[in-house]
C-alpha cells in the first residue's frame, strides 16, 4: 500500500539517483570543457584565478561527485552487506554505503561551497537560497532511502559523511592548485 509520504520518496529518490546525478554532471563537465576550450584554458589551469566561476563550479561539483561515486562503490564492494528484505521498492546492490545520500551530499554541498567561494558576496540571498534548499535536497534524499527500507540509518550517514569527505578532497585540491598559482607568479 502507497502512502503520499512513500510516492514522494520513490520519486525523489528516482530523481536523485547516482545515474541521474551522473547524467547531470557528464553534462556540465561537456559545458566546463567547452567553455575552457573555448577560451584556450589547459585542463591543469581550471581552478586558477583567472577562470571564470562557472567553470569551476562545473568542476568542483563534478568532481567531488565523482569521487563520492567511487568511494561509495568501493565500499559497497569492500563489504557487500546486502539490503534489507522488507524493501518497499526493488532494488539491487549493495545497501552500506548509501550511494544515494553520498552522491547527493557531494552534488549539493560542492554547489554550497563554489557558491560562496566563487561568487561574489553581493549575491548573499541567492546563496542563503541555494544553502537551504541543498540542505532539504539532502535531507530529502537520504531520509527517503529510510522511508523506502532500502537502507538502515547508518549506511545514510556513513553515506552522507562520504559526501562530504569528497567535497574536502576537491577543495583541497583547488586550494593545492590555487596556492601554487600564487607562488608561480611571485
């Protein structure tokens, strides 16, 4: 028997499942290389000052999401606990970690932390708008997987907390790169 709460959560968690996310990043990888080919900015120049934010953003979210990805699958296949048997929807795989909440997580924290590091502060609602609604987006994603009983409560945290080790790994790597373009032109 369907409740409202079970149709919603089938559908957001349809929505924001790792192919479609996978989907949405292949497409602004395509937008971020072609705009970087466009205006002749090697690949190893991308999180540079002087590139523009969308480009940026394009790859800060694509890349903290692809990272979720692998961790996420690796660890899947490291334990290979299987999912609970009293699923409300069909799923196959792996249950720990969440694939849902850590893609998720990844997508929407990257999308927070390029919009108040790449962006100006004279956009401040737009940020606080954009914050919140990534906020509910995660919430709403991983707290449909507990609703569908296709994950147990600790494989949406572990998968949430991987989200969020993806995004400090790319911020990482664009404050490496950032810091070497300040010493290179010194």
């Amino acid at each position: 028997m369907h409740t409202p709460l079970i149709d919603l959560s089938i559908y957001v968690s349809a929505l924001f499942a790792p192919e479609v996310v996978a989907l949405l990043c292949a497409f602004l990888i395509v937008i971020a290389w072609s705009i970087a080919f466009l205006r002749h900015i090697p690949i190893r120049h991308i999180f540079h000052q002087h590139v523009s934010s969308g480009i940026k953003t394009c790859f800060l979210i694509v890349g903290s999401t692809g990272i979720a990805t692998f961790l996420s699958q690796t660890i899947k296949h490291i334990y290979k606990i299987p999912r609970p048997v009293d699923m409300l929807v069909m799923e196959t795989g792996y249950r720990f970690p969440s694939g849902h909440a850590t893609v998720s997580t990844a997508f929407f924290v990257a999308l927070i932390v390029s919009m108040y590091v790449f962006y100006s502060t004279s956009a401040l609602p737009v940020k606080r708008f954009v914050t919140s609604l990534s906020i509910l987006l995660i919430i709403g994603v991983s707290s449909s997987r507990l609703v569908l009983h296709v994950h147990k409560p600790i494989d949406v945290i572990c998968g949430v907390v991987l989200g969020l080790i993806s995004v400090l790994i790319m911020v990482y790597i664009y404050k490496k790169n950032n810091t070497y373009e300040k010493i290179a032109s010194k």
